[in-house]
C-alpha cells in the first residue's frame, strides 16, 4: 500500500545535503547514532513544551505499537500494528467477541497487567510507515504481513514493539515471529525471512530490536522454546550463522561493538554473552542478572555495561577483551545490586549512567567508569511509571513517562530539575532527537517538537 507518491517522488529529489545543513546527524536505530541515547554533537531540543507550546507539527498514527522513530534525512520510520475487523477466514469479527484488546489505544494498557490472555481472532496488519521530517505528512506505508497474532501479549505490550533501523539505504524491520524485513527508502520490499513462531514467557509477546554491522544483521530469538541468536546477510537476508543460547524470554537488542580488531555481539539475558561476529563463537559469558532481560548494553571506553530490574536488581561493567567466564576473572570491574531499569535501557552521557529503578519514575546516575554512585535514587516530578528510555543532548537527560510526563534533568552530579512537560497523550515509545528538534510517538500520534 501506498500514499503521497507524489511527495515521495519531490523528497528523493531534494538536496541529498538535507541531513547535515538542517539536521546534524541521523538517529538511524531506536538508541541513537551511539546507541546509548546520546544525540549528535550540536544537537539541542527543546526544553519547554505542551500541546500548545513548542510543537511544530503532530500527526495522526495508525494502528498502535511503541517502537521507537528511526530518522534518516527526511525519514521518520515508524512501525504499527492494525487489527482489522477479519478473522482469518475472512469472516467479521464482531468487536464483541474479543474481550482481550491488547492492541486497542486505550486505558487498558495503562495499567501494568499480565500476559497470558486470550488469543487474538482477528487478523492484523504489520505495517512500517513514513513521515516527512518538515510537516509529519505522511511519505509512504507498506503492509509488510497479516496475520492472527498466535499470543496475546502483555497488556502493556504491542505487536509493534521491536523499532526499525536504517543506514540511509536501506531499512530492516523485525515483527518476529511475522517475520524479518528489508526495504528500500521508498519502503518496496527487497526480502522477507520467516524464522518460525515464537513461545514468549507468560504470552509476554516480543520486542527485541535486530542489531547492524556492516552488511551483517543480528537477530536475537529468545523464547520459551530452543533459543538462539543468529546472523543474516544485511542485502539478502541469507543466514551467515547461528548459535544456540541457554536462555529463556529476553527482550533486549544486542550490542555490535568493536574491540582491538574483533567484533562482539552483545547481549544481555539472565548471563550477559558475548559472540564473535563472524563466526558466532561464544567469547565469553557473566551471571548475574535478573530476570526478565529488557535493557540493552551500552559500552564505555573498553568496558560493557548491562542491567536488569525485574525482582531483583543488577548492574555489571565487564572488560571486553574478557575471555570465558567472566566471573572466574578479574574481568567484572564494578557491579551494584541497588537499582536498575526493567523496562528502559539507560543513558549514557558524557561518562555518567542514567537510569530509572524499575519500571518507577525514580531516577539515579552512576559514574560509568566505576559505578560510584551520584544522584541516588530520586523521585521525578510527575511521573509514576516508566517505560521509555532516557535520551540526553546539550548538558540535559530527558525522562518520559507512560502517562505522557518528560522531566528535563541538568547534567550534573546532584538532581536538577529544568522542566516538567506533559503533551496530555501517554507515551511508552523512547524519543528521538535530530539537531533543535525532538520526536515522540505517543499512543495516538507523532510529535515533532522545536523551540
């Protein structure tokens, strides 16, 4: 499917300069261009706004889903999913007879809920999207499957969870269990790899991100059934390799980061592990996590950093040039066990670690190079629950919670508070920022905010 072609068709005209005159740097995956939620040098949002104040432009979102805006140039890519009113036979499914509308925007998910539900009767559409950067207008929109969802889902969770990423040419899409996608910029399908179903803890659903290196793309498939991560050739989705994993339900994104000429994949799990990119070679592996595993590693300097907040709480700094277990070595550097995200992943900003305890509004920042603790667990105006993760730019961590509340902190070593901003829609999605402006998909609608 597809809509404003003839916009499309004036874009891919448009000065290929766009990106760096107007918009330093791109946010080319749901973390950032350094994938820890920092934004490009120069970049500075706004600190202020509310529906009347500082926005630029919103617009309208189909169906539902919390991944986060990808931006490349002129290129906001979001993903949703749509229920239609179709089962699979194509027959009507009167609204009534599905009680469990996990999908639906509306106060249901609000709440923190269970999984396990009942499953789904109608079919879905799996969609990525387009917008304009200058007006929100929307540039194209393509079905990429439709399907029965075979969980439920969490009552906080979508079917659109997992956020895109982009290198400007192309751009890869994970609905999981619907699939692995590649498109072009003008969102036209160049392949599709289906890696069978997956059995998700409690019908918690999915949600974890694929991860780029080159031509190389990482997909993590952690589930109640046989667990695995695998690689596949960026260009045609052929697998390069894969590589079993001990592991139950996790919903964290890898980390592909290079060390003294070798490149790991990262991820985080009850035991973080690290692989070989090439060959996917299990280098090395640290227990100690909690459960649950959401948060993504983040790398400071020749360390990785991983966390974990659901009953229990676990932070672990581990050298990358460790090799086996790291701990039989002097390899774990600092570790804490008084607080840490379950939902969000943390920000790193200019050596310090911003994060929230929990899935709760209470904010703490350590320093990253030896986990000394400096704002310790505080609470943040306004906002009771979190589930979007922090983003940082111009001496500023921006914390958004799910009723739609951001408090704008100072970088500092003690808790400052510069701003508390609420768009009057809640938001679970983290935001993205590209130069002066700042972009959040809420439940209902894609904001771009600007001074």
């Amino acid at each position: 499917m597809r809509y404003g072609l003839l916009l499309l068709l004036l874009v891919s005209l448009a000065p290929a300069s766009f990106a760096q005159e107007d918009a330093p740097g791109n946010w080319p995956r749901w973390r950032g261009p350094l994938e820890n939620g920092t934004a490009a040098d120069g970049a500075d949002p706004p600190v202020n706004w509310g529906p009347d104040q500082n926005v630029k432009w919103k617009t309208q979102l189909t169906g539902s889903g919390s991944s986060t805006p990808v931006i490349w140039g002129n290129q906001i890519i979001i993903l949703s999913a749509v229920k239609t009113d179709r089962d699979a036979s194509g027959n009507v499914v009167p609204a009534t007879t599905e009680a469990d509308d996990a999908d639906e925007p509306s106060g249901r998910r609000r709440g923190r809920g269970f999984g396990g539900g009942s499953k789904p009767k109608q079919v879905h559409q799996f969609i990525a999207s387009s917008y304009d950067r200058r007006n929100g207008d929307q540039l194209w929109q393509t079905i990429l499957a439709q399907q029965v969802p075979h969980e439920a889902g969490h009552a906080t969770n979508t079917f659109a969870s997992a956020s895109p990423l982009t290198d400007g040419k192309r751009i890869w899409v994970s609905f999981g269990s619907r699939g692995i996608f590649c498109l072009d910029m003008q969102g036209n399908q160049i392949w599709k790899r289906e890696l069978g179903e997956m059995q998700t803890r409690n019908s918690f659903g999915e949600g974890s991100s694929p991860a780029l290196h080159e031509n190389t793309l990482v997909v993590p498939w952690d589930h109640e059934g046989q667990s695995y991560v695998a690689a596949l050739d960026a260009s045609t989705g052929e697998p390069i390799w894969k590589t079993d994993r001990d592991e139950l339900t996790t919903w964290a994104t890898p980390l592909i980061t290079t060390y003294k000429d070798r490149t790991q994949v990262i991820l985080n799990g009850t035991r973080v592990r690290s692989y070989d990119l090439a060959s996917g070679e299990l280098l090395w592996e640290c227990d100690g996590q909690a459960s649950n595993p959401i948060a993504c590693p983040v790398r400071f300097k020749d360390m990785v950093i991983c966390m974990t907040g659901y009953r229990g709480y676990a932070i672990q700094a581990i050298g990358l040039d460790a090799k086996g277990d790291v701990n039989q070595s002097d390899q774990l550097v600092w570790s804490r066990s008084d607080a840490a995200p379950y939902v969000a992943s943390p920000a790193l900003y200019k050596g310090t670690l911003y994060f929230t305890k929990s899935r709760e509004g209470i904010v703490s920042s350590v320093d990253a190079s030896n986990g000394e603790v400096l704002i310790g667990q505080q609470r943040l105006p306004g906002i009771s629950s979190v589930y979007a993760s922090p983003v940082a730019a111009a001496d500023r961590i921006y914390f958004t919670g799910r009723e739609g509340t951001t408090v704008v902190i100072k970088r500092g070593p003690e808790l400052e508070v510069i701003a508390t901003n609420n768009l009057g829609e809640a938001i679970d999605a983290s935001p993205a920022i590209i130069g002066n402006e700042m972009y959040l998909r809420g439940e209902k609608h894609l904001y771009c905010l600007s001074q």
